[in-house]
C-alpha cells in the first residue's frame, strides 16, 4: 500500500520509482495524483471526489479526459506521444470561458 509514493521527486526518479514497483510482480495498491502516471502502469484505477467514489474499473476508462474534466471541473486534453504513452493537458474552466 503505497501513499504518493512518487512525491516530490524528479521525473527520471518517479519512472524509476514506478518501473520498480511495477516489476515486482505482486498486487499494489498506491495513490497518484498524476492521472498519466496512474494510466501508464495501473492495470485498475479509481477516482475519488470529495471524499466520495467516482468511477472504478479498468485504468483505460476510468482515466479518460471527460471523466477527469468532470471530477475536477477543468478541461482535458489527452495527447498521445510518439511511443504510445497517454499524456494529459489541463486548462482551467475560467481560462476557457474569457
């Protein structure tokens, strides 16, 4: 059971960090508050929004751009890079309306 297990550290150190967890082998359970990170290495993901269930299933469709967007009342822009990783781009709502 892993708590922001990638806090406050660079980027090469979180890959590392998750890359290490993952070739484990066993079941983990972590909170991330990067939806890309979660989406690249969770096989099942939920999301949580004001303390409440938000969705729950497979990684792919829980972390979508609508659903993100929905929860945390900004706009998503999902891009996917040149090796196939989903990256995410978020603007807020008040930006969008001006």
């Amino acid at each position: 059971l892993l708590d922001e297990p990638t806090a406050h550290l660079d980027v090469r150190h979180q890959l590392e960090i998750i890359e290490t967890i993952a070739g484990l082998g066993l079941t983990v359970v972590a909170v991330l508050h990067d939806p890309a990170l979660a989406l690249r290495f969770a096989d099942q993901a939920l999301l949580l929004g004001e303390g409440r269930l938000s969705a729950v299933g497979p990684a792919p469709e829980v972390l979508s751009a609508d659903r993100l967007g929905a929860l945390f009342g900004v706009q998503v822009e999902p891009a996917q890079t040149a090796s196939g990783q989903v990256v995410f781009g978020f603007q807020a709502q008040r930006a969008i309306k001006e």
